[in-house]
C-alpha cells in the first residue's frame, strides 16, 4: 500500500470515529431524551449517506482489498441493531455488512464474543 492509500485509509478511519463513532454515545445512554435520539439517529443517516455513496460498486471501501477502516466500520455499524437505527434502505452498506460478516475470521470473532466469559 502507497501513501496515498494509507492516506485514504486513515482519512476514513478518521471519518468512521469522528462522525459515526461517537454519534452513537448518546444512543447508548438510558437517560438521553426521545428528542436527542432522534437528533442522533438523523445525524448518522446522514452520514452513512456518505458511507453508502462511498461502498457504491465496491466490495470494501477501498475496492476489493479489507481494511482496518472495513473492520473499524463493520464495528460500529453493527451497533445500529442494538439502537434501532435503520439503515436496511442502504442497499450498499447492507451488502457490506452482510459480506464482511461472512468472513471467517469475522465469525470466528463474534463466536468468541457470543461465549461465556471466564475470569
């Protein structure tokens, strides 16, 4: 991977935390009102907006090759179910999610997430 790329990579890595990332903080707050989750959940259509435009006639986000920005972004993008957020009508980002989570590495992870923890 060239510069560019790597400046591609992180610029994306930068937008997935700044403007997906956090946004879902509040989300995940029992005492945040009907109103600030609405905001938020507006504000991250929003921007998954850019995300789908982005994924159009891709597999990844930087074509066919994976990257920690797809893993970064499969992430928090998964955090959408526990919050209600619908993003089913994004045909691109669907079809990334559905397709970074038919890897094997990626069932592996969330196997071992699903299993007891012992201490």
């Amino acid at each position: 991977m060239g510069t560019f790329e790597r400046t591609r990579v992180q610029e994306m890595l930068g937008y997935i935390n700044s403007e997906l990332h956090k946004t879902y903080s509040p989300l995940f707050d029992l005492a945040a009102t009907p109103e600030v989750r609405a905001e938020r959940q507006v504000y991250l259509r929003k921007r998954y907006g850019y995300i789908e435009t982005h994924l159009a006639g891709k597999s990844y986000l930087f074509g066919e090759q994976f990257s920690v920005a797809d893993a970064y972004l499969f992430t928090v993008t998964n955090w959408a179910g526990f919050v209600k957020l619908d993003l089913s009508d994004l045909s691109n980002l669907t079809a990334f999610q559905a397709r970074v989570a038919a890897r094997p590495a990626v069932q592996a992870a969330m196997a071992a997430e699903r299993a007891p923890h012992r201490t």
